[in-house]
C-alpha cells in the first residue's frame, strides 16, 4: 500500500489499527493550535516497568541483535513489549510508515507501557512525522529514548506534544559504564540532574573526550537539538526546529569537514544561531580528513570550520561533549532549561527530568 491510497482509504487505516494519521481532523487542529507549548514531563521508568521497543527508522531484523537488546532491557530491571511489527512486519531494512507509526500509537495507548525505547535510528522517522498523533502523546506522557534518525521524532514531539523527550542511547547501543550511570541517573531517577559532563578518562595523558570551548561565557535556555542531517533535513517545514531562547545541541558522525560546513552555514543563514542562547557541537567521530578515500573538497579541517561559523556569534560555544554517535554517551532531556557553561564545558540541569 503507497502513501498516496493509505490517505485516501479510511479502510486501511482500520486494518492496522490507525486512525492517528494525516488524516485525523481532530489531530490536524490540534498541531495547528500550538504556539509556544507548555512542556511536561514524563514519569521515571522504575525497576519492574514495561517499555516499549519499537523501530521508527530502520528496521533490526536480525535476532542476535534483538538478544542484545533485550540482554540490556533484562539489566536495567524492566519488563519488555516489542511493537507488532518490529519481527513481523513488511520489508527487510524497513516497515511501512503505516507499520510503524502503529507501533509508536500503541506504545503510547498502553496503559501497561511506561516508556517507548527505540531500538535503533537508521533511516525513516522523518517519514511518519505526518502520521504521528501529537495530540495522543500529550495526554500519554512517557520516556521517549533515542538519537541520530530518531531527531526528527524528538523536534516533531517537542513542538507539537511539548513532551520532554530523551536524546540518549538506543538499544543497540554500546551501554558503556559512563553511558548506562547517565541514562540511569537522567531517566530512572527523579533527583535534581545537576552537573554534566564528559567522562574524565585518560590517554596516556591526554583525555580521551576532550571538550574545547570556541566561545566563552554562560548561557540559560532550553535544551534542543540532535543530528546535524536530521535538523537540516527538516528546515523549511513545519517541524523546523525552534531554537528561540535555548541551548542548541548539534551531533553527526562520518561527515566530511565541506558537508558539516554546508549543514552549519544553512542553519546559520537561516537565523538558527542568532536566535540560540548558546550552542554545544558533540564530539564528531569520523568528521576530519583522517579516512580512506576522503575528497579533501574543503580545505577546512573540522576544527577550522566550527572555529570560522561560530566566530563571530556573542553567545557561549563549546566543542567535544560526548553526545550521539559515541560509546560514552551523555543522554540528555530535550526541552528541558539547561544552564551551559563554555569554559568548564558543561550542562548544569537544576531540576529533575521526570516525575
């Protein structure tokens, strides 16, 4: 079934359970209406919780890596639901959009589900982002975890749902020491997050994560952000990210130093930094000219590059924190007012990020 007759066929709809779609009036008003929408948060995930395991983007159908997952939900003390069509639905690397929005609505109508876990990013959450619900996610507040393709669902949700969502690992992820303390201390506890930062692990004698600030200063706002691509691939639509008033986190891996340029001058043209109180830029595995095969199109190393786009901002800038695509991941709230602090490179959080 194409996108086009899935609109077009109430019928459809029905078979799979969906009636949250781009069709559904009611959800159309609703995401029309929203202007600056007051933010909630969701519940803590507690020893003994169902979550829901679903693949927005790219399917995993292999079953060793589902083991890995369920190994890591087995850990964390938590009792699991796979969404319907995580091994059953159509297509190798991929579901149709039907599919897996049915399982994002599922999870949320739950009553049993305490939070939905993506189990990886991939490619294809900017594909439901039409048929999503928005309306049915405010009202079911729960933990929304992931990164890297999942961006596009955590900006949808943020502007239309105002839910704190969670930019952290997914379950295939590598759940470091450094990775699961922060996931645990962000999601399954309801204390005050405070201080974060990157783990002070050491080379030799030199930091294994090392944080160097552009610009200097102190800055207050809101947290948002995720996957430099995905942020870009969203401009001009009506999930555009908002970053009036916040704290910008950008993230990506494997992007030669000219594309993250390109992706850095599109969102700066378009008025993205200047409207920012301050902005994080994660560390960046793979972004310099250190692989086969790379096309030295630029001259610009990576460092050259952020040092060029953000010199002459009068906001807060820093450079390393260990966000997205990295084993020692810091997982953190969107939506939530974070305080960033360029000369120490750190996030202080002066309130808890779930209830």
């Amino acid at each position: 079934m194409n996108r086009r007759n899935f609109n077009l066929s109430v019928l459809s709809s029905l078979m799979l359970g969906f009636t949250e779609n781009l069709a559904d009036e009611n959800n159309s008003d609703f995401r029309s209406n929203q202007s600056e929408i007051e933010f909630i948060k969701p519940y803590a995930i507690k020893k003994g919780d169902t979550v829901g395991l679903i693949t927005p983007g790219t399917a995993v159908s292999d079953p060793d890596e589902l083991s890995k997952v369920v190994e890591t939900v087995d850990y964390l003390g938590l009792k699991y639901k796979f969404g319907k069509y995580v091994k059953s639905g159509t297509g190798y690397k991929s579901r149709t959009v039907e599919e897996r929005a049915d399982d994002l609505h599922s999870m949320f109508k739950d009553p049993e589900v305490k939070g939905v876990f993506c189990i990886r990013g991939g490619y294809g959450s900017i594909q439901i982002l039409d048929y999503v619900n928005y309306e049915l996610i405010r009202e079911n507040p729960k933990v929304f975890l992931g990164y890297s393709d999942i961006t596009a669902l955590h900006l949808a949700i943020s502007k239309f749902s105002g839910l704190v969502t969670f930019h952290g690992p997914v379950m295939t992820s590598a759940f470091t020491d450094f990775t699961m303390n922060s996931f645990k201390h962000i999601i399954m506890s309801n204390e005050v997050i405070g201080k974060v930062t990157n783990p002070s692990y050491m080379n030799n004698f030199r930091k294994a994560h090392p944080i160097r600030t552009i610009k200097n200063g102190t800055a207050e706002g809101k947290l948002i952000g995720g996957n430099l691509s995905l942020i870009c691939a969203l401009m001009g639509t009506k999930f555009e990210i908002n970053t009036k008033e916040s704290i910008l986190f950008l993230e990506d891996v494997g992007e030669e130093p000219f594309r993250i340029d390109r992706m850095l001058s599109q969102l700066k043209i378009a008025g993205k930094f200047k409207e920012a109180k301050g902005i994080i830029f994660g560390e960046c595995a793979g972004c310099n000219y250190d692989k086969p095969n790379s096309s030295r199109i630029w001259d610009y190393a990576l460092g050259e590059i952020l040092d060029h786009i953000f010199s002459d901002l009068s906001i807060p800038v820093v450079y390393g924190l260990t966000i997205g695509h990295t084993p020692n991941q810091i997982t953190l709230p969107v939506g939530l007012k974070a305080t960033l602090d360029a000369d120490s490179g750190s996030i202080t959080i002066n309130e808890s990020a779930v209830v």
